[in-house]
C-alpha cells in the first residue's frame, strides 16, 4: 500500500504544471549593475561595489555627498560589445545651491583602476552633471591620461543643458555604445548626445560614480538605480525626443474647481502614452490570469495533500488485524484522488490548448493587420498617382489654352494690319480722283463762269448802245 502512495505523489509531482519564471532577453548583468535597492537593508549588502564610507544608504537610496563614491569591482567588456548604462538619480538641490557651480555628480568610464578622489588625469570618460558657468545640464569630458583635464566650455566634448536643480522627481541618466552604430548619452529617454565618431579601443572599462559637493552647500545626489546591459537595449535604440533646455521637471499638482459650469479640459495622450498604457494592461491581464490559474492550482494541490494526509493518518492507524472495510475506504480515497488528478490534468491540457488558441489568433490577426496596411498603402498610391496624373491633365490642357490665345491674338493682329493697309489704299485713290478730276472740273467751271460774265457784261453793253 505504501508502494501505492508513493507512485501517486510522484504521478501528482509530474502532473503539476512546471511554471517557469520569464525571464527578459533585457535582464541588467549582475556584476555591473546595483541590487534593487528597495530589497537591501543595508550598504553592506552590495557586494559588487566598493562604496565609500561617507555615503548613507535611506530607504532604498544611496545619498552622495561630499567626495562620495562607487567603483564597480568587475570590469565591463567592451571592445566590439555594445554596452548600455542607465543610471536613475536625483539632486536635492534648490535655487540657492546655483551658485556653487564646483557641485557635481560624475560617471567614470575609465581604462584604470583608480578610485582616489579628486583626479583630473583619468584615461577614458567623464560625464558630469553640474552647474557649472550657471548652465545646469550634462556634460562630456574625454581624456587619454597624458595631462589634467581642463573643466570648462572649451574643453568639453559635448554638452546637454537641462534643470536638475529644485525638482523634486529623478531623472533617468542612459549611456550606450556601439563600436558599429553610435556613443550616446539619453536623459528621459530624450537624446541629449550622439556620435559615430567615438571608438573605445579598451578591453574593458571601470565604471564609477562620485560626487563632489561644497562644505557650505546642502545639495545630495540621490541614486535610485543602476543598471548595466551587455547589448543595446529598446529605449537606447529608440529616441523619443530632443532635450529642450531649461526644462524644470517637477510634479504638478492639479486642482479642480467644483464649479458646474467650468468643465475639464480633454489632454488627448500621445501615440507613446497609448502604447505604454496598452502593454501595461496586456501585463496586468495577463498577470490576473496566471493569478487566476495558480489560485485555482494551488486549491487543487491543497486538496491532494489534505487526501495525502488523510491516506497517511489512515495507514498509521492500521494494524495487522483491521478488516477489509477500511482497506475499501482507503482505496475509494485513492480513486478520488486519482480523478483530481485526471481533473487537473485536464485544466492543464486545456490551458496549453487556450494559449495555442490565443496565440494563433494574435498570428491571424497580425497577417490580417500586414494585410490591411500593404493593401491601404496600395490605395494610397493608386490616389497619388491618380492625382499626379490629374495635375499632368490638367497642366497640358493649360498649355494647349495659352497656344490657342497666342494663336489668336497673332491673327487679331495680323487682321488689323490688314484692314489699316486697304484703307491706305483708298485713300490713296480718293487723292489721285481729287487731283486729276475735280481740279480740271472747277478750273473749267470758273472759265465757263467768267466766259459768261464777259458775255453778260458784253450784251447789256450793246444794248445800251
């Protein structure tokens, strides 16, 4: 009977779903990167950084403050690996603290092993974060070792302006390389400095952080977050926006009047806000189904142990003389216990079969969507081509109305010539009749006259004779 039991919990053990953790391909490497700081009870819990002494660790922050800093133990790989660092951290700096323009907070990508404090001769990269020149922002040093570092404008290989001081919310600080693609520094997933120019020819690089603040000052640079990846990572990839200067980031609080006839403004979200809201559900059902799920596994196990431990108080109770009444009660149990099974089984299979579902659907849809979008871009093609040959109508139909306006405004104009030519003509012959006809006619005439005169004058003359 014992044998029995046992060949049943090992079928239960081979029934129950192994539900192994997901693990992201983006998962931050260990050795490089600092522990959820939210899960340590101390700074002595981080084994993989060597952390100065006068940094306080509070409530899952390490506070930096006057020569602070953190040097990583294990070194990062880097000639010909891509690398992304995100370092998530705040300054508690208000206005006052502008004027000590000396306050900072530096990352070290170095090719050495030098964690004494303060160094200006350094062989890699420095990206500060300071207010120096009252221009709050960050900003990128490069030197080889060979002399100290000038911190100024003119020395500096490339700049980020943007206001970290008096903002109560952190900010996201990403740094990534790629020997093939780029060197960039992100600040809120918005590009503040990119270039194909840069090539680290080191092996590896140490990676630090430090501080420096002014005695008199007040301001602490709180570290939230640091994460290392061995590969560029999504938002490293992906540039959601330009840095814009003097950008205070702060938290808003919105008050809303209780007025009937004041109603609230409508903020459409933006495309990225949707997507992020959209995974952001598709996480959370999916996590409520696997809560569902294993709460309904979990009911089920504890109903095979509580028959377990029935089975197990039975077969204690038994003795050599029992009778066969309690051997029949014990195999009903089993017969129960194997229809829980079988039951869970069943949930099983038809879970996988729902995901395979699921999955084959999300795979219709998706060639659907392909679908839509080649056949709508189709459409927009044929519409563009559609007009362009419109326009390519319509322009030579211009062309063909101005050749006939050319056209007949040169014989408007060739007609007036002619009609100015012909009356010329006339004229010319209305002279020509003027000058041979009618001169010799009044010429006759006035002899004919005179004649006549003379012939009156003449006859009255012989009369009075």
């Amino acid at each position: 009977m014992l044998y029995h039991i046992l060949l049943l919990i090992h079928v239960a053990l081979a029934v129950v779903p192994n539900i192994p953790k997901i693990s992201s391909q983006l998962s931050p490497n260990p050795h490089y990167s600092l522990p959820n700081l939210l899960s340590i009870e101390s700074k002595e819990d981080i084994n993989n950084f060597d952390i100065s002494n006068n940094i306080q660790f509070d409530n899952g922050r390490l506070l930096l403050g006057e020569l602070g800093s953190i040097w990583g133990k294990y070194k990062i790989p880097t000639l010909n690996k891509p690398w992304t660092i995100e370092l998530i951290f705040r300054s508690t700096g208000t206005k006052e603290d502008r004027k000590y323009e000396d306050n900072s907070l530096n990352v070290w990508l170095l090719n050495e092993d030098n964690n004494n404090l303060p160094f200006d001769s350094f062989d890699g990269f420095e990206i500060s974060i300071n207010n120096e020149g009252q221009i709050p922002g960050v900003k990128l040093y490069n030197n080889d070792g060979s002399q100290n570092i000038i911190h100024d404008a003119s020395h500096v290989l490339g700049t980020c302006k943007f206001q970290y001081l008096d903002s109560d919310v952190p900010f996201t600080l990403r740094i990534s390389y790629d020997a093939n693609s780029w060197f960039k520094i992100q600040l809120d997933n918005n590009l503040c400095f990119k270039t194909n120019q840069i090539s680290i020819p080191f092996q590896e690089l140490k990676l630090g952080i430090t501080s420096k603040i002014n005695q008199q000052s007040n301001e602490k640079f709180e570290i939230l977050s640091l994460k290392t990846w061995e590969l560029l990572t999504a938002d490293a990839i992906d540039d959601h926006g330009l840095m814009i200067g003097d950008e205070i980031k702060i938290d808003v609080e919105t008050e809303v009047k209780n007025d009937n006839q004041v109603k609230p403004n409508h903020i459409r979200e933006s495309l990225m806000e949707r997507a992020q809201r959209l995974r952001k559900e598709a996480i959370d059902s999916e996590r409520q189904n696997l809560k569902n799920q294993d709460s309904n596994t979990n009911s089920q196990l504890d109903l095979i142990l509580s028959k377990l431990n029935y089975l197990e108080v039975s077969l204690t109770g038994l003795n050599g003389g029992e009778d066969d009444s309690q051997i029949l009660s014990i195999n009903k149990e089993i017969t129960g216990l194997n229809n829980v099974f079988a039951e869970l089984k069943s949930t099983v299979t038809d879970t996988k079969q729902a995901v395979v579902d699921l999955q084959n659907v999300l795979v219709k849809q998706y060639s659907q969507m392909l679908d839509s979008i080649a056949q709508l871009n189709q459409k927009v093609i044929g519409e563009v081509r559609e007009q362009h040959y419109g326009m390519e109508e319509l322009s030579r139909k211009v062309d063909l109305l101005m050749n006939n306006h050319k056209e007949i405004a040169y014989q408007y104009e060739k007609t007036r010539q002619d009609t100015q030519g012909e009356a010329s003509k006339s004229g010319n012959v209305i002279d020509k009749l003027l000058k041979w006809i009618l001169f010799p006619l009044v010429l006759i005439l006035l002899v004919l006259v005179i004649f006549v005169y003379r012939l009156r004058h003449d006859i009255k003359h012989s009369k009075l004779l």
